[in-house]
C-alpha cells in the first residue's frame, strides 16, 4: 500500500535547500536558479480487444504535479549546488475494479489502484571546469540508462553520474545507478530485468561509461558501456548523420547496435543479444517522412529494466518494443508541423511499425507476427491568458499473432489524453 513518506522527503529537501541559499546569497547559486511546477493532467484508455483477456478494459485518470527546483553554482574554483524535486499524482477516477495500467500502483490487497502517490529527492552537485558530478536522484538520457516521461511520473536514477567536456567536440560520462524509481511506483527499488522471468533478481547496481565525438556539425558518433552488475553487460556503438541535399531536403540518418550477454553471476542465466537497427528521415519544409529497419540477434529478448524502462535508443522502440528473441521489424513514419500552413504549434506523427520471425521455441517463426499503429496529434496555445498550454491525443493500435493456428496474443486500442503547463518561476 502507498506510503506518504515521499512527503517527509519532501519536506527536508526543502529544509535543507532553505539553509544553503543565505549562505550562498550572493553567488551563482540563486541568480541561476531555475524553478518550475509542471502539471499533466493524463487520461488512459486501453480496450482488449482478444478474446481470453484477463480484463476487457484498463485505465486511469490522474493529475499529476512535477516540482523542480534547480539552483546555480557557488563561487570558486569547485562549485557546488544542490537540486530538489518532487512527484506527486492524484487519481480522479473511480478506477474500481481495473487492473494495473501502467500508470498507477496497483494495491493487490485491496484488487484497486491507489488513489495517490508521489515521491521527492534531491541531487547534490559539483563543478570544476567544464567537468561535473552529481549525486542524487537523475533523469539520464543515455543509450544504457534512459527516464522514462511517457505517463504520469517520471522513471528516474538514483546514484552518481560524471560528464566532462574538457576536450573540446568530445563529452565523456561513467557513474553508478543503484536504484531505480520507476513510472508506476512510490518507491526506490534495487534494478532487475522487467522482461525475465516473474522472479525478481536484484541487482546491486548498474555501471556504465561512455564517449561521444562531434567530428563535425553533421556527424556524431557515441560508444558506451553498462553493467547491470550479475544480471547483463551491455555494449554500443552508434551515429548519427545529417545531410543538406539542397532545394530544402535534408536527410538524417541514425545508425544503431547493442551487445547484450550475461555478467558475473548470471541471475537470469545466459543472456544472448546482438541488435541492429538503422533509422532514415527525408525532411522538407513541414514534411518528414522516415524508413526504419531494427533486428534481434541471438535466442534472448532485448535486456530492459524494471518498469518497462524505455530504449528509445533502439530505432523501433514503441508501445510494443519489438525487442523479443530472433525478430526483424521496420516501421514507416509520417511527421506534419503544421506553422507552414498558419497554425503554429499543431504537430502530427503517425506511424506503422510491424514485427516478424519472433522465436517462441518453435519452428514456425513466420508464424509471429506482432504490429503497432500510432496516430499522436499535439496542440500548444501561441497566445493569450492560456499560452503554453498543451493537448495531446495519442491513439495506439496494436495487434499480435503467434502460433500456427493464427493465436491472437495481446490485441488492444488505447487513447491517451493528455493536457500540460509548467508554472516557471
């Protein structure tokens, strides 16, 4: 059952940052302070569409509240600052009798979802140079270790993570994550594979390391390193190009691939992983149109953690993920910014992904084939008493079938509704 003590947590970060700003009152430290409440308002809709589903229909309906305080540095050779934050979503519908819907926890005492939840953390924070520490609670944006901010709470890290950009055109990262607070949850929790077996096997934490290089404006390229310490080792290698064609086309190019095998004690046996996937977008004016390609390699899924903790780094990655054993999957994908056409603010993407040859230990591979639909139309007011506000409608369609007998695996539309706006301060 949820327990309020993120509001404890909350009410000492506050405390502590409270202290530190008079001593720092003439430095960097408030000048640059940045803080801001964002608010999401976030309605779930998914209906079951195969026949044995355990619920015809899941869902919520929440508002959410994200606070965000960030300061400045202090003076001197080393600099330090200090970050506060804090989560928190109240349930405003019945919910009585639906199941877990990604969104929020679910009281399997009670067979409902809980009516409230939220958590608070702070992150302390060092600079020297063009070098800096930071220890504390993060929303990376790593190809090992990414948030997650496609429901109501954010997925966030808990650990220590160093950038440096000492050298010019080349930023450098390592650190720690020990814990994970994932979308649907109150609480830290040590990281284990969300997609294994139902026993949860703890890891004592996920280290990691990387490079990336702006050889030029138009080329990048990244490799990095994790070790989701006796659970998996993780290596990749990725690009990313973009050309001017002239006439106003251009063409950006993404070039991706992951190494997944076992580490130290293998809690979930061997793990065997290879991926590849390449991702291809022809802009011009408002238009966008985009080819990708992505296959597994190897007889074990993709490697993701607890929450369904997103790898937008795979160029296929969706509702669905398309990370399971041995598949190939491509997606075509349609992006409109409607400003050329005198309505600022109004944006589309759509898209169709489909996946084929997924291993399910048998022979017919053809036979599994799994697809996803997705239609996201997006609104921010330009101006007036409501400017910055923002709409979101996102319909997903998605459809599976497995076995030689055509068996329909999870078959579900889902709506998402979704209205936003941050209060900066």
């Amino acid at each position: 059952m949820f327990q309020k003590s993120w509001l404890a947590s909350g009410v000492a970060a506050a405390g502590l940052m409270g202290m530190l700003v008079p001593f720092s009152a003439q430095a960097d430290f408030v000048k640059d302070r940045q803080i801001s409440l964002g608010l999401r308002n976030f309605y779930i809709d998914r209906d079951f569409k195969q026949n044995d589903a355990p619920k015809s229909r899941i869902g919520s309906w929440t508002q959410g509240f994200d606070f965000r305080a960030i300061s400045g540095y202090t003076e001197g050779t080393v600099q330090f600052g200090l970050d506060v934050s804090g989560q928190y979503a109240y349930r405003l519908d019945g919910g009585g009798g639906r199941g877990p819907d990604t969104i929020i926890p679910y009281d399997d005492s009670r067979g409902e979802q809980v009516r409230d939840y939220g958590r608070a953390a702070l992150t302390g924070k060092m600079r020297y140079s063009k070098t800096e520490l930071k220890v504390g609670e993060h929303r990376p944006m790593l190809p090992v270790a990414f948030y997650d901010d496609s429901r109501q709470l954010v997925t966030t890290f808990h650990g220590f993570m160093l950038e440096s950009r000492e050298v010019d055109k080349l930023t450098l990262t390592g650190g720690r994550f020990t814990e994970i607070s994932s979308r649907e949850s109150s609480n830290r929790e040590k990281m284990y594979l969300f997609n294994g077996p139902d026993i949860k096997r703890r890891s004592d934490g996920l280290n990691f390391g990387g490079a990336t290089y702006a050889f030029s404006p138009a080329f990048t390229a990244s490799y990095f390193y994790g070790q989701l310490e006796d659970i998996y080792q993780q290596h990749y290698l990725g690009a990313t190009h973009i050309a001017d064609l002239g006439n106003g086309f251009g063409l950006k190019t993404d070039l991706r691939y992951f190494d997944n095998s076992e580490d130290g004690k293998a809690l979930y046996g061997e793990i065997d992983n290879r991926s590849y996937g390449a991702m291809t977008t022809l802009r011009k004016g408002p238009h966008a149109i985009g080819v990708g390609y992505q296959r597994m390699l190897g007889e074990s899924a993709f490697p993701t953690l607890n929450g369904y903790a997103p790898q937008p780094y795979l160029v296929n990655w969706s509702t669905v993920g398309f990370v399971k054993p041995n598949e190939s999957s491509w997606q075509l994908r349609y992006d409109l910014d409607f400003a050329a056409y005198g309505v600022p603010g109004l944006k589309l993407m759509t898209r169709y992904l489909r996946g084929t040859g997924i291993d399910r230990g048998n022979n017919a591979l053809d036979d599994n084939v799994e697809s996803e639909r997705n239609l996201y139309l997006s609104y921010v007011v330009q101006s007036g008493a409501f400017k910055g506000v923002g709409f979101e409608w996102r319909n997903i369609d998605v459809k599976t079938r497995y076995g030689n007998g055509g068996a329909s695996g999870p078959d579900y539309q889902e709506n998402r509704l979704i209205t936003t706006y941050t209060f900066k301060f």
